[in-house]
C-alpha cells in the first residue's frame, strides 16, 4: 500500500479506525472476530492503527494490546486522551499523565506513537494540554503529539507549544468542516490530517438504506442526518453518486475513499469496520484511480448545500471546537 507521512511516521495511506470493535455502533464483534480484523489489516499492508481509551472504556486498547502485542514493529499506534467518558472531557495536565499510563498498560507497550487530546477541554488552555504531552515526548512515553477535533486557531496555539504531527477530524464528502481552514493550518504547520468517519458512517457506502434496521445503541440514531426528513432527502444523493461509482469500477465505499486520497497528500483516512470483506474493500482503495471529473461532479453532487441535517445535535456541538475557523 502506499505511504503518508504523519509526523516522524511513514504510515499506509488508508489507517484502521478501530471504535467500532468496541463501542458506538450496537453490540460490537465477538472478540475473536475482531482479533481476526485487527491481523488481517496488518496482512493487508495497514500500518496505522487508531483507538483510545473512550472506546469502550478501555476495552479498544485491551484488544489491540492483547492481539498485536507481538507485532508491535509493524505498524504505528495511535491512542487518545482526555476524554474519560462521553461527552466528559478531561484536560487537567495530571489526568492525561495518568490516562497515559493506563492505556500503556492495556495496550501493553512502552510507547505510544501518536498520542492525540481527544477534545480540548475548554476549562483547560489548550497550551497547559499540550504541555503535558510534551513532558510525556521528554519521558519516552510517547513519540509525538496529536489533536482531535480543533480548530485552525487552536491548533497553532497548540504548535507553538510543541509540534502537532496530526489533527484527526471527521472530514468526508458529507462533512467538509476542515476546508474551511483546518486542512490549510495542517498544511501551514507540516500537521498530516486525519480523517475519521471518511465514510460518513457507513453512510456512502450505500448499504445502509433504512435507518430502523440500526440497533438501539447504535450512535447514529442521535445524528440529523440519520433522521426522519433529512436521512430521506440525503438517501437520494446515493443515485447519482452509485454512477460514478461505476464509472470508475470501484465500490461506493472505494469512491469515497479514493475522493479524500486524491483531495491532499497530508491527508490520511482511517475507516472501521467490523467485517473483513469490508477491511480489504477499503484497503484496496488505496489502488483506485479516479477518472477525470470525478472529483468535482462528487462534490457538485455531495456537499454543505445539498447534504440535509447537521452533522451532531446542538448539545454535541457546542463541545466540540471545529464547526468555524
């Protein structure tokens, strides 16, 4: 698979988002299941794995500590901090410091390549955040810094602290928040972008068609987008986009994928999934060559003017710190 700098890490260009082994979306796998999808992306050519210690309360990094502990060398880790429980940001310098040393634990590694504040907390300057990630890079434990849902203003704040090798944020043809000014402030700083949810949760992959088949724990039942009105005026923009999906002789899920391939180099997406037909569907998009065209009639098609509803709900909103430059 090709190769994407993130910080001091030469990484596949498509990562592993690994939340959904564990959290947000119903029941998740059997653990053996999961197991068998965490090995075979590294089969794959996957070298950047992505959890944190929200993700099922610790579980998520249990399994990655547990199946990939003997494979450690082969890939990049990524986990997150600062997020105790949902909605329930943390940033006070002696609690990520001691996060740090609970998810080493479970993940069961003496380092942690990329560790990411996984919301700023807004009670804590961003600058005291960071520097307490930056005594833990002083201390070995982990190898370089990132952030997780911020804004271009907060992240240079944060850089002049000490070096940010990654912001991670939804970005997808659906959710464009990050052109606004993000992914010119990653640029400006030498930041590689990761996107999470590139498939709008599983939204552009097309198979999800009716949103009462969803289990009732499943997140995305609280998201606009997925109700009522709004989740039937977006369905009618899989037409068009199932076309040029054709046109280009990949899936849906491929298309999406290969869009925000072809839309920065400094951009790096990281799909979940809890299938393995899935896991080497997107991991082949990495080989996909788009026609000419095909990435601004993806955007004519799907963008801020035509997808229908806000990507969370007001409450969710107001926590997060990347809705405006």
């Amino acid at each position: 698979m090709h190769a994407r700098k993130i910080g001091p890490f030469d990484v596949s260009c498509i990562g592993l988002g690994c939340m959904g082994l564990s959290h947000a979306y119903g029941a998740p796998p059997e653990p053996k299941t999961a197991a068998e999808i965490l090995l075979k992306a590294l089969d794959l050519g996957c070298t950047f794995f992505d959890t944190a210690s929200l993700y099922g309360l610790g579980a998520n990094e249990s399994l990655l500590g547990e199946t990939l502990k003997h494979r450690r060398r082969e890939f990049v880790l990524a986990s997150k901090c600062g997020m105790l429980r949902p909605r329930e940001p943390d940033g006070r310098p002696e609690v990520l410091k001691r996060t740090c040393e609970e998810s080493l634990r479970r993940l069961q590694t003496e380092v942690i390549d990329l560790y990411y504040l996984h919301r700023w907390d807004k009670r804590v300057p961003i600058e005291d955040s960071v520097g307490a990630l930056a005594e833990l890079v002083r201390e070995g434990k982990i190898r370089a810094i990132g952030l997780s849902e911020v804004s271009a203003a907060t992240l240079r704040r944060a850089h002049a602290v000490h070096p940010i090798a990654a912001v991670q944020s939804e970005y997808s043809l659906w959710t464009r928040n990050p052109e606004i000014a993000v992914l010119e402030a990653c640029r400006e700083t030498g930041s590689a972008f990761v996107a999470f949810s590139p498939l709008a949760r599983g939204f552009l992959a097309g198979g999800l068609r009716d949103v009462s088949t969803l289990p009732p724990r499943d997140i995305r039942l609280a998201m606009p987008r997925f109700q009522g009105d709004h989740f039937a005026r977006n369905l009618k923009l899989l037409d068009g986009f199932s076309v040029i999906a054709r046109e280009n002789d990949c899936s849906m899920g491929q298309l999406a994928l290969a869009w925000l391939l072809a839309k920065a180099p400094h951009t790096v997406p990281i799909p979940g999934t809890t299938r393995l037909g899935h896991l080497a569907e997107n991991m082949a998009a990495s080989d996909i060559r788009l026609v000419p065209g095909a990435v601004q009639r993806m955007e004519t098609l799907i963008n801020a003017g035509t997808v229908s509803g806000p990507r969370y709900n007001a409450a969710t909103l107001a926590e997060i710190d990347t809705e405006g430059p």
